[in-house]
C-alpha cells in the first residue's frame, strides 16, 4: 500500500484551535474511497470525494509533540464490490458542526485494489493514520472494542509481565490440561512449579499411608487409630502402667528367689519344721524381712 499523506483540513485546523482553547477533540471514524483530486484543496474538503468505506477505530494513542495516531481495521469480507482505495479520511467531533472531516490523504495513481469479499483474494490490514493535534490537550478516540488489536510491543510486555492481566474464571482445568505427579521424590522447600508441588504431596502421602503409591488406601485411617489409642479396654493409662508396676512379684518355690527386691514375696513350702504341734505350714518370706520376721503360716489339720 502506497503512503498517504494525511493533511489536515480547514474544519480540522477550527476544530484544532478550539481544542487548544480547552474543547475535547474527540476522533470517530475514519473512511475510505477511490475518488481522484482534480484540482481541489484538501484544505477545502469536507468530505472524500468517492467514498466507499466507513471504518471503525481501533487505535487511539499519543505521538510524537503535536501529533496523534488513530487506526482502524480494514477487510474486504463484507465488501461487495471491488474498488481502488485512493482516499483516506479521519473524522472528528466538532462541538458546534457536528462530525467533521479533520485530516485527509490522497495517493493518486499509486491507488491499491480492494476486491470483493468471498473470492481467494482475502484483504486484511491495519489503517494507521498520524494526524496533527497541535498543543490540544484533551484528546480522545471513539474505539470499537471488538476490534482493537494488540502490536507486537505490547504482545511481548503481556508475554514478559511478571503478573499477567487475566479476567478472573478464565483460565479453567481445561486450558491448564492434564498433569502427570509422581510420588518418588520428597519435599525441598515451599516454592515450585503446580507439578512439582503436587509431586511433594504425593510423596508425602505415600510415607504417612506406608503404602507403595500414594493412591492406594492406607491400612486404616488416623480417626481410626486416635479411636484405638484413647481405648481404655485394650490399653492402660500411664498411671495404671506405673501402679502395676509397682505391684508385688508372688513366687511359689521351695526356696527363696535368687535376687528378692522388697517386692518379692515367695512362698516357701517348710515341711514339719518348726514344729508347732501341727503338720506343717508355709512361710511367707520377703526380702525387707529378716529372719526373726518372717510369716510362718501353720498346718492345724
């Protein structure tokens, strides 16, 4: 495509001062036509000569000191009828005229061919414009949002942003897509990739359940051994380990233990002797007593 150079008009110049003197100027649209300059002044025109086209904006961004760049899509799918795009017009608000034609440009003969939509030629192309705006301070652009495009310097700061600007629900388990853990690596720290840190879960599962994966079921559950532990039938309390500890150790023998602690009581079988007039008996012996203290159980019968 051959290189327009966009002029401002005479409307475009009045609209220019008025928002120098604090008017908003506000760009619509723009449009575009096959009509050829046969002497006009692009200074005197209010509209293109042959119009065909109307486009939407898309692009509204400050330039360089005094100028401004708006930009609008071009296809030919819903053009009907082929024609040469020769002129280009960018159209703004004017607060007492209504919508004027503000900047206009003209390539003569080095004309492009837009054909007709539905054939093998397909048109697709981003119309920027660089238009004059002087010392304007308030300046905007009507922008159809469905068809903002992105640049490429603005598709790679999205692509290096540390935090990406996502609407929230938009990114489901579908566009993640499936993940595959394994459970044979143990924990590092706290920070990784989703993978990894599923990966440190698995493993940690598997050595609290004992089992060989972490997706088998474990032998039995914690509620379930909390229940087994805090059983007072099936297991005794500190307390009652130390009380029955504590308890006295019975022997029956016909001699005294080898190694009587002063829990040690042994019953020892004496026969006749001493004879107390009966026929024999037991005695009771400890090793906290001496002789002269042991219980001697008699036989009467």
């Amino acid at each position: 495509m051959a290189n327009f150079n966009i002029q401002i008009t005479n409307r475009g110049r009045a609209l220019q001062a008025k928002a120098q003197a604090g008017a908003t100027l506000t760009f619509t649209r723009m449009r575009i036509g096959s009509g050829t300059l046969s002497g006009q002044q692009i200074a005197d025109l209010t509209g293109l000569i042959e119009p065909k086209l109307w486009l939407s904006l898309n692009k509204s961004m400050p330039g360089e000191t005094g100028k401004y760049t708006v930009g609008a899509y071009l296809s030919n799918e819903n053009i009907t009828a082929g024609f040469y795009f020769r002129e280009w017009g960018v159209f703004a608000q004017d607060p007492d005229l209504g919508e004027i034609l503000y900047s206009y440009g003209n390539v003569g003969a080095g004309a492009e061919y837009i054909s007709a939509g539905g054939g093998s030629d397909i048109v697709e192309k981003q119309l920027d414009a660089i238009t004059i705006i002087g010392n304007a301070a308030n300046v905007s652009a009507t922008l159809d949002d469905s068809l903002v495009f992105t640049n490429r310097a603005e598709f790679e700061e999205h692509q290096t942003a540390p935090v990406l600007d996502h609407p929230d629900d938009s990114v489901t388990d579908n566009k993640i897509g499936n993940r595959t853990i394994t459970d044979t690596t143990a924990p590092t720290g706290n920070t990784g990739k989703l993978t990894g840190l599923l990966g440190w879960l698995a493993y940690m599962i598997k050595a609290i359940t004992g089992k060989s994966n972490w997706r088998t079921a474990p032998a039995t559950t914690l509620e379930a051994a909390k229940g087994h532990m805090d059983d007072t039938t099936k297991h005794i309390t500190a307390v009652e380990r130390s009380t029955w500890n504590g308890k006295a150790e019975i022997h029956l023998s016909s001699t005294p233990p080898t190694s009587p602690t002063t829990r040690t009581f042994w019953y020892q079988d004496m026969g006749e002797s001493p004879d107390l007039g009966g026929g024999g008996g037991l005695l009771i012996g400890n090793a906290a007593l001496d002789d002269s203290q042991d219980v001697w159980f008699e036989e009467l019968n």
